[in-house]
C-alpha cells in the first residue's frame, strides 16, 4: 500500500493543492488526508475512489496495476504538455515541472534531498517545480537522479500523448 500513499499525495502535490482543498472538494476529513499521505493506516476504497474522482476531474489520473505493470499516475496534456512534434529528433525531452514534482514526492524526497544528491542548487529544483526555465540538463540530471529511487518516467507517445510516472 506504500504505492497507492505515494501517488495520492504526488498527486495533490502535482496539482499544488493543499490536504485542506482536497478535504473540502472531496468530503474527506483532512486528517484521514494526513494519515493516509504519512502512511499511518489502509486507504479505504471509499475514499481511494473519492481521492481518484477528484484528482481525475483535474487532470491526474491514479491508474491500478494491470498484470505486470505498476500503479501509475499519468498527466493530461493540458497540465504537462507533451514535447512538440518538432522536438522529435531532440536528444532528450525534458520533463515538465509539474512531473518532476509528483515524482520527487513519489521518490518520497524532499526538494532539499534531491538537490543535495544532483548536486543542483534547492532554488533550481523549486523553480523547475513552480514551472520556471531550468537548462535542460539539469531536469536530466534530476531526472535521474529520481529514478534511481524506483520511479520510472514514462515520455508522452504519439498514440498515448501524457506524461506517465510509475512505481
């Protein structure tokens, strides 16, 4: 169940909503919203289908696992914008701020932890997170350095076009 905590709060953490707007838009008690996030006990489907309902309807959708495949959080097109077709033969596509940021969390780092293991000032990690200009390679390197925690980033295709993180 350590997954499902993770991405719920990734999640709000990637709509840069606070426990206290989840609990209001959602009728759940921003002490369950708490304990659930901070791993203290079994999410009830009840309100895991709540949380779900409300995240889907602003763009981030919690997907179960399917035979082989991890839960996953996956990103509408409006909220992380997949790389422009232009941008086909580019190296590297940089992850949006915002996929940084729910993976960060789901890494269960904290902008100061990452920072410290990229060896990237906190500032840069905190503007990449707010959607500011960062270089290209440094999102790579923060990229990487998130997924050496067990976080996969999966890059928007032509036939699937959003952004996918899983664990």
């Amino acid at each position: 169940m350590e997954t499902v905590h993770r991405l719920l709060h990734a999640a709000r953490e990637a709509l840069d909503l606070s426990q206290t707007d989840v609990a209001k838009a959602t009728g759940v008690s921003t002490r369950t919203i708490h304990r659930m996030e901070s791993e203290q006990g079994i999410v009830g489907f009840d309100i895991l289908g709540k949380l779900r309902s409300h995240f889907e309807s602003l763009g981030v959708t919690l997907v179960a696992p399917v035979e082989r495949e991890k839960w996953a959080i996956t990103f509408s097109t409006e909220l992380a914008p997949p790389p422009s077709p232009d941008a086909a033969d580019d190296l590297y596509h940089p992850v949006p701020g915002r996929v940084l940021r729910a993976a960060r969390v789901l890494a269960g780092l904290t902008q100061a932890e990452l920072a410290a293991r990229s060896s990237i000032a906190h500032t840069t990690v905190r503007r990449l997170e707010k959607g500011g200009s960062v270089g290209a390679e440094k999102v790579y390197v923060l990229q990487r350095s998130i997924e050496e925690q067990g976080v996969e980033f999966v890059k928007p295709l032509r036939e699937r076009p959003w952004w996918t993180l899983r664990r």
